[in-house]
C-alpha cells in the first residue's frame, strides 16, 4: 500500500486490487454518479480489472487516489489529479459514498491535492468541472480556491470550469 499524503482525519493511497469493491458499489449508487457521466460497472469483476489495468501512476506519476479515514482506514471513496491528455490540463475529481458526503471529506482530500500537484508535481493549473446542477462539487471548487471560467456543454448538459493556477511556478 503506498500512501501518497495525509491531511487531519485522511490519508490517500493508490488504489488496490481490492477497490474494485468500491468502484463496484459506488457506480452502482445511482445518486453517486448522477453528476459523473459515468454508468455502473457491469460487474464486480469488471471493476476490479478496470482498478488492475488502472495505470495513471506509471503513465503521469500520479492519478486518483483512495481516501482513507485514518482512524479506522475505512474507505470513504477516492480523490484526485488526472491528466486529460485531449485537452492537455490535469482535473481535480472525487467521488465518495453517500454515508460520508456533508462531512468535509471532499474538501479535505481535494485541497489537499491541489496542495501536492503545486508543491510536490510543480503543476501550473488544476481545473475541475462540474455540471451546474452539481452544487455540492461547485462549492469543493470553492472552498479549494478554485475560479469560475467559463459554462459550457458535456454530455449534452449544461457544466462549469473551475481553475486554479500555481503562483509559485
């Protein structure tokens, strides 16, 4: 298990083999990927061969990470930087189960990321997006200093970037 950071209450690590657990349950809430684009994972087998062909730590270094409470190392879902190599920008996205949203962990893991991708990768921009229905993800762009860009279309719904630029760089 490799840890990538820690905050107060979390820490994140790469993901495991074991995940795909995870990954099952939560594509599988509908209200969990109501705002992701994302559809359910046919299989439990099938979302473990998507965590063991997972391979953005190898490609960029880093990637999604699972967010763990360090109290227990229960796993609350995951967080994380992506490069999105068609648009050449690295997104910031999490996605966690129902039971442990409105409780700051959201927040907690994505400044947290946007910590390590400005002090540890050296990034310039992390940019997150959302669709503008999806309140409670605008208000993690927020809280993580995050500033509106532009709306515009995905998946045929109305959707918001977010961007923050790394001052030091």
């Amino acid at each position: 298990m490799k840890i990538i950071l820690e905050t107060t209450r979390l820490y994140l690590r790469e993901f495991i083999d074991a995940d795909g657990l995870h990954f099952y349950h939560l594509n599988n809430d509908a209200d969990v990927v109501r705002y992701t684009g994302n559809g359910p994972f046919k299989s439990l087998s099938a979302a473990t061969t998507f965590i063991k062909n997972y391979s953005d730590y190898q490609r960029n270094g880093y990637g999604r990470w699972a967010v763990c409470l360090k109290e227990n190392n229960e796993f609350l879902g995951w967080c994380g930087l992506k490069y999105e190599e068609d648009k050449g920008e690295v997104d910031l996205g999490y996605r966690f189960y129902k039971k442990h949203w409105n409780k700051g962990f959201a927040t907690e893991s994505a400044k947290a990321c946007v910590h390590y991708g400005f002090s540890k990768l050296k990034m310039k921009e992390i940019v997150g997006r959302a669709y503008i229905e999806n309140s409670a993800s605008i208000e993690v762009f927020k809280k993580c200093n995050l500033i509106f860009k532009e709306e515009f279309m995905y998946n045929n719904q109305p959707a918001v970037l977010y961007s923050i630029r790394n001052d030091r760089n």
